[in-house]
C-alpha cells in the first residue's frame, strides 16, 4: 500500500507541475526545454510505476508475466533519460555555451541509445512478494550505474567550475544526491519499496523555482518600463540640450555686448567697465552650470567618450591656469603653478577631460578659499612608455570636515551649505570630476583639515607620443611658473591682423546674435554682410555673391544652417569656407559640423579672441593674441622640485597624497 501512496502523491505533484509550467507563457530557451521534458518523463514514468505498483498489490496472475517485463524495461528508460537530461541541464549552466551544450548533447544522445539497448538486452527480476512490487536483477543494476556515472561527472563538472557557478542553481543537484542516498539505503532495507519515482518528481519540483522561466506578460510589462525609461531618459536628455541652446543664445548677446564695454574701458564709464566685468563672471558661472548638467547626463547615460589625442601638457595647464587665475578677483589669494621638469614635451590622452579634471579642482579651490594660497603642482611617474601624471591642487581654505569626506563626491552634493551659501554651482563638479578621472583609468583622492585647507590628488595615465621637444637642443631648467593676480596681468595684441577687404557674411535669424559677431569683428577692419536664414543666404550667393567666409548659425527658420550648406554644396564651383556660428554645445558637435562640411566650429557665447583665432586659421594669419606680465614674481619654494626615485616608486595614491601633505605642512613650519 505504501508503494501506492507514494506514487498517486507524486501523479498529483507532477500533473500540478505540468499544468503550471506548460499553461504559463514564457520564453523557450534551452533550460525550459530540457525541463519540460524532464516533466514529461517523469509523469510517463510515474503512470508506469502505479500500472506495475497495482498490479503487483492486486495479484492479477490472469494478466501476462511478459507484459510486466515490457513495462519495466520501458520503465528503466526513463532512469536512463532523466539522469541524462539532469546532466545535459549542469553542463549547460555551468558554460553557457550553446555550441559546446550542442556536441555535448549529440554525444549524450548515441551514448543513450547504446545504454538503452544494452538494457533492453540485461536480464530483469520482478519480486512480488504477497503484492508488494519489486525489481531486481542485472538490468536493474546497470541502468543505477549509468545514473551513478552522469551523476559523477556532474559532480566533477561542478567541482572544476565552483568559481563560475550560482549556488541557488545547484540546489536541484545537492537536493538530488541526498535523496539518492536515502534511496539506496532504503532499497537495501526493503527491495519492494519504490521511492525513486516520488525523489525524481520531488527534484523537479524543486528545479522550478530555480530554472530560469521568466513569465511572457511579465517580461512584456519590463520591456515596457524599460522603454518608457529609456523614453523619459530621452527626453530629459532632449531637454537639457535644448536648454543648454535657449541658454547659450541670450547669453551670447550677454557676453558679447559686455565684453565689447571691456574693450572700452578707457572710454567707458569706469563703473559700468565694473558692471560688465560683474556680468561677464555671472555668466561664466552659468555656463558652468549648465556646462556640468550635460556632462552629468551624458555620465549617467554612458554617453560620454574618451578620445585620445596628441597634445602638449604643459603648455596646455599654463594656458588654463592663466585663465583660471582670473576668477581669484580681489580676494588675498597667491596663486601657485608648479610644473616638473620631467613631464613629456607631448602626451596621447583626452586633452579635453584632463583639463576639465584640472579646472574643476581648481575652480572649486578658487571658490572655497579667501585668502592665503591656492597651489597647482604636476609631477610625473614615466615608465613603459606610460606618464603617470601626479596632479595635486592644495588650497588654504574652508577645508572640509572628517564625515564629510566620504559625501564629497556624490551629485549634487554641497557641504555645509548654511555656510556656503556663497558659493555659487550645482554640487556636481566634483562627481564629475571623479567620473572622468576613472573613465581615464586614473584615481582621485582627497586630505582636509577643517578650517585649514584640503589637497586634492589625481593620478592619470597618459601615453608618450614625445618625450623631449624635437627643436630643444639643451637640457632645461626646472619649469617654476607663478601666475600672477588678474591686476598684474594685461592682455595685449602683438602684430593685430589685418583683414582689410575680407568679406563676411553672418547668417543668423536672432539680430541681437548679428551685432554680437559684428561688434566682435569690427576691429578686424573686415566687410560685413547679413541675413536671416538659409534662403536668403542661398539668394546671396546665388545672386553673384562673392564672400571669403561664412558664419553660419545652424537652427533659423525656413532653412537651417545644415541645409543651407548642403545646398550650397551642391554646386561644385562653390569653395567659401563656412564655420557653424551655433548654441548646440554638447559633445561630439564640432565633429558632427566638421563631418557635414563645415571647416570649423564657434560655440556661443563666443568671445573676440575666438573669433580672432579662426580668422587666423582660415585667413593662413599665424598671428596670436599674448598675455604678458607687468611685473615679475619670486620663484617658489622647493615644492616645484621632481619626485626623487623613492618618491617616484610610490604608487599608492593615498601615499602620494599623504607625502604632498605632509611636506607642505613642513614647507610652512619652516618659513614660520
């Protein structure tokens, strides 16, 4: 009777398996497929089972010995498959390989069918001992070998491949072992009791909550979600450029006109030289603002690139501490450039990013301290043709407090914002920050006394294109550069251009964009043309039109800057040389203009410098706009000297940070 019982409770478990995973919808994939026909067998083998079990309790003796042979032979079968088809699910989850699971398979499938014949071929025993049903004998015997074997060399698949494997997945097969040797131990016990068929339903039941079987309507409602993120992502996205354009339109009326009362300041009313220089720094920090939101969004939608150019470093961080220098203004600020000696005359790296690195550290030094000193310092580390750059910005600042560091570089983050309301920005520069720098491969650390100051450290790798300048012929001194307050430097024009008799056509459909370009070409004794959109663009030229450049803005009514050139292009005769005049500031948008025709690239707000440097370019004009110093400063102290060797070995950035730090604060003991 026991026999019974267990085999009509493991009919009811399988059919209520089969009904739950062959009436849901779901995605075919090898895992499904192999356990629905592990279902399969299971439920023909259990319907076998309580065919012989029944018979055996009932005595028929009318009904054939022959048939009862039959129906267990058939039954040893199902020993063989299942354990197969168990190992065919192992082997699977443990490679993902579908080509290696294919050959495993066809190999499994001829092995099958010898095993199966070997069987049918082995002798079989059935006891029934007063109508309890049994098996026994040589086929019996080997069919529980082959299951043993499959079972072993699961075992040795998941013991070489532990790394690899989910535990929750292996689950089924532990369950599976134990229950097999409670089996055994049973059987030995008792030959008639039949228990084999209830573990490997069991096991089944088990392999449902483990497979993954993802259900149809509940994959559909992801994708959906997944879309409408993906839709809202962008939009938001969509949104941000859009604003940084409506954004930058004005603010190019803005900078353009305030910068043109800077030019007059001689002339000028001294306290409205005062309030352009006021509006050019509120709109510089917007443009910041608006600069970090697009980078934070490209960051967080993966959209933001390395590209790797050749470039000189050096002359590139002089260059941005220069410009940087001027946002110190008045405050009692000495500003400190420390260039090593040994950094390559030329690097292969995102030039643009590192500087951005640079100037974010920089700006949010300018803008936490008020007095003291604020020091940029560059060392390297060369090795296999690799420059491991060392930059540190150190400042005297507000500092920042010890549980506040580890808030530091979170969006959207600003410390102690009772007190720095001030401070103007969005709290992203420094997760930016942080961002590029491990987009480059590099690490960024940071060390502050509260109310003392903090140091910042950035390590980045760089490749070496050229170690030394190909024109340098004797060794240099060490590079000591100090960058002097905005008031003791003065912008100068060494040998102004000429353009005389250059002419130049504007097209933009804003006026106030018109006399922005005009107010800044109009020292450049140039001949000016307007127009307020593509056609009429198109109508000049056509008309006999002759011009030596074309600043184009690219979204204007009736025909956009794009189209215009296209057009324009069509007809072969036509070489004036056209730079796209625009707002669209996003990255990757000098090189989709550059790709469409456009020779160069102006983002607004533009200044009169950058239009001057793409006169030049066009005009062949290799004249540059300087800065100069009024007065020459002391050198700096013994900070500016390289790394020693030990130093140099030190590549635990906390250490480098530590060892910056630390003789700093030596450095001021001992001019104290």
């Amino acid at each position: 009777m026991s026999n019974q019982y267990f085999s009509i409770a493991a009919l009811l478990c399988v059919l209520l398996l089969m009904f739950v995973f062959f009436s849901k919808k779901k995605i075919e994939s090898i895992e499904t497929k192999i356990y629905g026909v592990m279902l399969i067998s299971s439920f023909i083998d259990v319907l076998l089972v309580i065919f012989e079990v029944s018979f055996g309790y009932m005595n028929l003796t009318s009904i054939p010995y022959w048939l009862l042979r039959i129906s267990n032979k058939i039954d040893m079968i199902h020993y063989i498959l299942w354990p197969t088809l168990m190992f065919l699910y192992m082997f699977y989850i443990t490679y993902k390989d579908e080509r290696k699971y294919d050959t495993v398979k066809k190999i499994c499938f001829y092995l099958d069918i010898l095993f199966i014949f070997i069987e049918f071929l082995l002798p079989i025993h059935i006891i029934n001992d007063n109508g309890a049903m049994g098996v026994d004998g040589m086929a019996t015997n080997f069919v529980l070998g082959i299951a043993t074997l499959y079972f072993a060399i699961i075992f040795i698949i998941q013991v070489i491949n532990f790394k690899n494997i989910k535990i929750n997945k292996c689950i089924p097969y532990i369950a599976l072992i134990i229950f097999m040797v409670l089996a055994i131990y049973l059987r030995n016990l008792s030959p008639t009791l039949i228990v084999i068929p209830a573990i490997i339903v069991y096991i089944n039941l088990i392999m449902y909550f483990t497979i993954e079987n993802p259900d149809i309507k509940l994959v559909k409602q992801m994708e959906l979600a997944k879309d409408q993120a993906e839709k809202a992502n962008r939009a938001k996205s969509d949104f941000l450029s859009s604003m940084s354009h409506e954004i930058r339109t004005p603010l190019n009326a803005i900078v353009g006109f305030s910068e043109d009362i800077q030019s007059h300041k001689d002339t000028v009313d001294p306290v409205i030289v005062e309030d352009a220089d006021y509006i050019m720094e509120a709109s510089k920090t917007l443009l910041e603002i608006v600069g970090n939101i697009l980078d934070i969004n490209k960051i967080e939608a993966n959209k933001m690139e390395i590209v790797e150019i050749k470039y000189n470093f050096k002359e590139e961080i002089e260059n941005l501490a220069k410009v940087d220098a001027t946002r110190i203004g008045e405050k009692n600020i000495n500003f400190k450039v420390n260039i090593a000696e040994d950094i390559p005359y030329e690097l292969i790296g995102d030039k643009v990013h590192v500087k951005e690195v640079v100037n974010n550290l920089l700006t949010n030094a300018i803008k936490y301290t008020e007095q003291g000193e604020i020091e940029l310092t560059v060392k390297c580390i060369n090795q296999n043709n690799i420059c491991t750059l060392i930059i540190s910005v150190r400042d005297t600042g507000r500092g920042i407090k010890a549980e506040s560091i580890n808030k530091l570089f979170t969006k959207f983050e600003r410390l102690d914002i009772e007190k720095n309301t001030t401070a103007e920005g969005t709290g992203l520069g420094l997760a930016i920050t942080k961002a590029l720098v491990e987009m480059m491969g590099g690490m960024i650390n940071v060390q502050s006394q509260f109310g003392k100051g903090s140091i910042f450290v950035v390590q980045i790798p760089q490749k070496i294109s050229m170690l030394s300048s190909p024109t340098q012929v004797t060794a240099q001194q060490p590079q000591k550069i100090v960058v002097p307050q905005p008031t003791t430097m003065t912008a100068v024009q060494n040998n102004v251009s000429s353009f005389s008799g250059k002419k130049v056509l504007i097209v933009d459909d804003n006026k106030l964009n018109i006399k922005v370009a005009q107010r800044a070409l109009q020292d450049f004794n140039l001949v000016l043309d307007e127009c307020y959109d593509g056609l009429q663009c198109l109508s000049k030229v056509v008309n006999g039109n002759e011009y030596d450049l074309i600043l184009m803005d690219i979204m204007m009514p009736n025909m956009g800057g794009e189209a215009t050139l296209t057009k324009l292009r069509e007809n072969p005769n036509f070489k004036i040389p056209t730079i796209a005049l625009t707002a669209d500031a996003v990255a990757g948008a000098k090189e989709k203009y550059l790709s469409e025709g456009f020779i160069d690239y102006i983002a607004k707000p533009f200044s009169k410098n950058q239009i001057k440097e793409k006169l030049d370019l066009v005009f062949s004009n290799n004249n540059t706009r300087v800065l100069v110093e009024k007065e020459v400063l002391d050198e700096l102290s013994d900070m500016s000297k390289p790394l020693t060797k030990k130093e140099s070995s030190t590549n635990n950035l906390n250490e480098v940070a530590t060892y910056i730090y630390d003789s700093t604060k030596k450095d001021e003991e001992n001019q104290q």
